[in-house]
C-alpha cells in the first residue's frame, strides 16, 4: 500500500511504550482534503492523527505510527482514558455538510486495506477497531450515522455477529438474575460496560444515558440488530458474540 509522506503534522509525542491497540475512524467535518491536510498539520490546532484518506482514496500518513498522534482527545474504553496512547486515528475526507458528504467506494477500498495491514502488523484485534463515537460518545458522532460499518464486516474485517438460540438468551438472563440485576436499563448499562463502553456516570445522568444509547445505535443497531429489534434485543446479541469472540 502506498502512502504519500509529503505533509506531516507537528502534532504528535510519544506513546511511552504503550502498546497499540485500538484504532479509531473519524471524519474531517472539512469542506475538501486541502483543508484537512492544512487543519491537521497546523502546530496551533494541537490536532492531528496518523492517517488521512482522500475521496479518491489516496492515503496521507502523516504521523508515524510510533508516535502517539492527537486525534481521540478526551475518551474511554475498556477502563483506558488516556485513547491516545493506545490507537491510531484514521481520519477520512468526509463532512456532512460538504460536498464531500459520502463515503466513496475508493475511499472505503483504502480504508478497508489500510486497516487490514494494521489489524496484522499490531496484532489488534476485530473488536478494537472503533467510531470516535464509542470512545467519546457524550462529545463526538463521527465517523456518523452514514458510514458503511456493514460493508466492513463483510470483508471479515469486524466479527460477524451471529444469531441467538433460545438457550443462548436463557444463559445471559440467568447470568443477569445471578447478579441481581432486575430493570432492562441496569441490564442495558452493564452490557455497555463490558463491551467498552463509559458508563461511569449513566445510570445517575439520564442526558448522559441517553447520548450513549443514541452512540450504540448509529454504531451497531444497523450492523447488529434487524429493524425489528430493541437496543436490548440487540445489546444481548452483541454481548454475547462479545464473550464468545477472540478476535
């Protein structure tokens, strides 16, 4: 896969030794690819991540991967705070508001690649490749409710979910009873927590609930569950295939 090296951001200090282990998709919200390249390698902007994908699929690397990049800010997943440490960002030329509001076939192509090659070089696993939306999911929506997550786990890039038997529900109602949990929403809130998700303060902060359910949504209820279905009906499913899969 080739990168074009001839921007890099300023932005950048070291991982510490830690071990990379997430990377997380965003999106620009920029008008064009000029305009993101300029906003990411601008000392004062103090942001920037390792990778940026055009529209027409070209592949700007303009953090080494060794370095620890700008780009999750404030965020949380699995008990890590600080994201920075442990993940590479992957900025894609997309913005809502644009006309550069789609995910292209060629960006998606370069994409899919680049995180084939990283999943093998740093060993990370399926279930670690995010939104910027499961990580900060009280601030940030991106890459956003369009983004193609289905075509992904197509190409066996994110873990397949596969269907409940009745003994399979059974098993974690049982495991739900055992530890007392009595309401769908503590139900809800424990499921989101052990799949990564910052659940510190959402069972006392209806707002806070609210988003995070909002972020679980635009990120799985499409990929996971069928129109059909509840966030609970979805979330046992997810939690489920989540114990069972190793990578």
């Amino acid at each position: 896969m080739k990168y074009i090296n001839k921007y890099k951001s300023p932005n950048y200090n070291s991982r510490k030794n830690s071990k990379i282990k997430l990377i997380i998709i965003h999106y620009t919200a920029l008008k064009n690819i000029e305009d993101a390249i300029s906003y990411l390698c601008k000392k004062e902007k103090k942001v920037s991540s390792h990778y940026l994908i055009s529209q027409n699929g070209e592949v700007y690397h303009l953090v080494r991967d060794k370095f620890r990049a700008w780009h999750a800010g404030q965020g949380f997943w699995h008990d890590i705070i600080d994201i920075n440490s442990v993940s590479i960002g992957i900025e894609l030329d997309y913005s809502p508001y644009g006309n550069n509001n789609h995910f292209s076939p060629k960006m998606i192509s370069s994409l899919k690649e680049l995180l084939i090659k990283l999943k093998k070089k740093y060993k990370i696993n399926k279930k670690n490749i995010l939104a910027h939306s499961d990580v900060a999911p009280f601030r940030k929506k991106d890459p956003g409710k369009n983004f193609p997550w289905k075509s992904l786990t197509k190409s066996n890039i994110l873990p397949s979910f596969q269907r409940l038997r009745i003994n399979d529900i059974k098993i974690i109602e049982e495991w739900f009873h055992f530890y007392n949990l009595k309401s769908k929403k503590q139900k809800i809130i424990l499921s989101l927590s052990l799949i990564g998700y910052d659940t510190r303060q959402v069972f006392t902060n209806t707002r806070l609930y609210y988003k995070l359910i909002k972020a679980y949504k635009i990120r799985y209820m499409n990929n996971i569950g069928r129109e059909k279905d509840s966030i609970y009906d979805t979330l046992i499913k997810h939690l489920f295939n989540f114990m069972l899969t190793k990578n």
